[in-house]
C-alpha cells in the first residue's frame, strides 16, 4: 500500500528557509518518508532571497572545519549574559557540519579580513550571499520542493482542536489560498520592512530608517505576526536593531563606510559626539549608526580624515560605498563641498589636533593601539592622529538597517515555544527569531539561520513522520 503524503510550507526563501527546504526533502528522502514541500515567497523570483541574497554573508568561524575559541562565551558577552545557553550551544555544535553541508551543494567559501580591524575572523560565501540564494534554491527544487513566488503569507490555519493545518497566503490584491500543512517552517526575516512595527518599539523616528539592501524591505514581520496570533512567546531584545554607518550617496546595497575610527566624526553643525576609537568597528558601529539616526540633526554625520588614509594598507576593505569621498585641499573647501559651518569644522579639526599629542608611530590600523587624546570632549582612546595631511576627506554617513533583534522565541530544536511549551508542528529559523540582545554578535546571522533552518526542516520532517497522515 503507498504511503500517504505528509505536507510541510516553509516560508521564506532566506539562508534559513532554503536550508530548512533542502534539509527537509533530504531528511524526507532518508527516511524513506512522502512528503509534499512548499516554499511560499512575498518577494518576486528575481528578488527573493531577502536580507541573504544582498549581504556579503560573513560568517564568525576560523575556516569551515572549526569554530573559533570561546565561540559560546562570545556569544554570551555580546548579549549581556542573555543568550540562551542551549540555543548557542546548539549553534557551536552544528555550524562545521552545517557549513560542510552548505560546501557539498555547491557553495565554495574563502577567508578575508571583512574590516581593517582585528576581531574575530570570519568566512563567506564567494559571491555572497546570492551564491546561497541560488545553490540552495537550485538544490531544493532538484530535490523536489516547489517554489511559490509573489505569495505573501498572511495567516497560520488551526483545526479547532489547535493543531496546525496549513498556511494562508495571498493571490494578487483580494484573493486568499490555502496550502495545506501538517507542519510548518517559518523563515519570514525580522521587521524592520514594517513601518508600524518599527515605529511601535522604536518611536516615531523609526519608520524611515533607510534599509540596508533591497531585500530588506520585504521583512516585514509576517511570521512573527502569524505565530503571534496563535499564542506564541516572544524572546530577544525588542529594542535593539542591528544598524550600520552606510554612505546615503549610494544606491548599492550595504554601502558600509568603515574607516570613521581613523579620523573624527562630526554632526551637521560640525561638532565631534562620540569616541570614534572606543573599539574595534564591529564593537561601535551599531551604536554609532544608531546615535546618528535618532540623535544627531538632520539625521547624518560626516566621518573626517585626510590623505593618510590611503597609506593605510588595504583601507578599501573596510569601504563599500562606490561613491568617492568629498575632497579639498582646505578644510573651508570640504566645508561647503558637506555643508558644515567652516568656523566650527576649522575649530574642530584645531581642537582635536591639539589634543592629538601621542606618538603617531604607534598606530595600528589593525588593533586597539591607545593612540589616544589628551584633553578634548569626547576623548578618542585609539587611533588619534592629527587630521593635518592634504588633502581632506569627508563621507556623509546615516544609519543603515539590516534587521531587528525582537522576535519568536525558539529552543534548540527550532521549535516555536507557547506558554505551555512548544506550538506542535511550528518551527522557525533565521531572523524571525529572538535570541540577540544588546549588540548582534558580529558576523553569526547567516550562521545562525543556516544552522537553525537546517534543524527546522530536519525537525519537521521528524514531526510528520510521528503523525497518522
């Protein structure tokens, strides 16, 4: 007699979703188990991949056979001491084996120094995150999933005894379908494409955060939603982002300007605001980009350096914006060139200079140098030199959002947890989940939707397998 078919949607076409797809049809295979996958998308083909197919998809691991020393307590002391320990346990004891699966389908991965700072070193992907897009979208549909685009989903459907039964998406602008679903995956992203939701935690300077990439704007918080509507908890910190300093003049994605602790950071009215030495970039810059959008006037601010800059080697690196900066030989050039006051931007640069006492042969572009002030406010701890070399330089900054913190909270199998444990047959992966707090761990959010989806579809699977079809 034929077995009968079990059904399992995923949603989300993301590192996370696609990992849980291809791990479900290949765990579903394994098994010996008929199961019916579904992937529905919002975005169309050509853009589906969400924050994924647009992030250059750095990954926190020494090369692809071994994490990193103190992997977990690292993950511990950016969140405050909040992480859940087994979420990230589970996340260490995964990732080799989850990055050797993304190799096998085809992924070729290098390391390079992301930052001109030191920190933890980092893997990804060759040609980004597009390459996961395509290699893991190419291996789920050979594997047999179906690919649903332009398919937003809009709610989760129960039985009225509670058990999830499918997912409802929509056809066009009126129209509803269902797919039926004995599980399902949600991969949906966070919400920082939702303008109400941004606004809500965020305040009302939050619902014009430029967004970091194109595909950002389709993570709007659906499955976040949906899964609340069913009683789901919530975990993470509700009010944190993962913002970046990006250069507003270019239209590309991810335009990270990341040489400001090289030089100063002024405002509109060219006044110093922060220590641009306080630490390596990846310890900064979600502050930093944050202060600029919701603090500084205008909403943008201008990171000054001078022709040193160049001599620094590889400072192209830390530098993604295709657009030159704003030179002059004279401080009063580059003033009218930003529209900053020349006065204040000539007493500032003076200011800073006077202060910049400490041996310049000391720096070191690569690490915290204590190249530090003596004098001003703000201080600057490392990396201060005078600005005194010609020409002058300036890149306009503002805040760039790559993905909110707040979202469902999941335990270590990738299960959507309720009040009374967890939601049978809900699972969810990626930034749809809470887990950071504080500052994202730099380079762990592909990591972790590529780990966790690759669990979730595993786990779906499992879980059909245990139900009477």
């Amino acid at each position: 007699m034929a077995q009968d078919m079990r059904k399992l949607v995923i949603v989300g076409h993301g590192a996370a979703g696609l990992a849980a797809a291809l791990s479900a049809a290949e765990h579903a295979r394994a098994c010996g188990l008929r199961v019916d996958i579904r992937l529905l998308e919002k975005a169309p083909e050509h853009e589906a991949g969400g924050n994924t197919r647009f992030s250059p998809s750095n990954i926190r691991m020494e090369a692809p056979d071994r994490l990193g020393a103190g992997f977990e307590e690292d993950m511990q002391r950016a969140s405050g001491g909040q992480a859940d320990r087994a979420y990230f346990h589970a996340l260490a004891s995964n990732a080799v084996d989850t990055i050797g699966w993304l190799q096998a389908r085809g992924v070729a991965l290098a390391t390079q120094r992301y930052y001109l700072s030191a920190g933890p070193t980092r893997i990804h992907p060759v040609g980004g995150g597009a390459a996961i897009v395509e290699k893991l979208s190419h291996a789920a549909k050979a594997a047999g999933v179906r690919i649903i685009c332009e398919a937003p989903a809009t709610r989760l459907v129960r039985s009225e005894g509670g058990r999830i039964t499918g997912v409802e998406f929509a056809l066009g602008e009126s129209a509803t379908a269902i797919l039926d679903a004995g599980a399902v995956v949600l991969a949906t992203g966070g919400f920082q494409g939702n303008a109400a939701m941004m606004r809500e935690q965020f305040g009302s300077k939050a619902d014009d955060i430029r967004l970091i990439s194109p595909g950002t704007r389709f993570d709007t918080g659906d499955g976040i939603r949906m899964a609340l509507d069913l009683g789901a908890k919530v975990s993470g910190d509700w009010n944190g982002m993962h913002i970046e300093p990006i250069d507003p003049r270019c239209s590309g994605s991810a335009p990270v300007v990341l040489v400001y602790p090289y030089g100063i950071v002024v405002d509109q009215e060219g006044q110093r605001f922060f220590d641009e030495g306080k630490g390596l970039v990846h310890e900064t810059w979600e502050a930093f980009a944050r202060d600029i959008h919701f603090a500084r006037p205008n909403r943008i601010a201008y990171a000054i350096l001078d022709s040193r800059l160049f001599e620094i080697d590889g400072f192209e690196r830390a530098i993604r914006s295709d657009v030159r900066p704003y030179q002059s030989e004279m401080v009063e050039g580059l003033s009218g060139q930003i529209g900053i006051p020349a006065g204040n931007l000539r007493r500032t640069i003076d200011a800073f200079n006077a202060a910049a006492t400490g041996d310049a042969s000391r720096f070191d572009a690569a690490r915290c140098d204590g190249l530090a002030t003596d004098g001003p406010t703000p201080a600057k701890s490392n990396w201060a030199r005078p600005i005194a070399k010609p020409p002058y330089l300036a890149y306009p900054l503002v805040g760039g959002l790559a993905y909110t913190f707040g979202g469902l909270a999941t335990n270590e199998r990738a299960e959507v947890l309720a009040e009374g444990g967890p939601v049978p047959g809900l699972y969810a992966a990626g930034e749809t989940t809470g887990h950071f707090h504080g500052t994202a761990p730099n380079a762990v959010a592909v990591l972790r939707a590529l780990v966790f989806g690759r669990i979730a579809g595993r786990e779906a699977v499992g879980f059909l397998s245990r139900q009477n079809a």
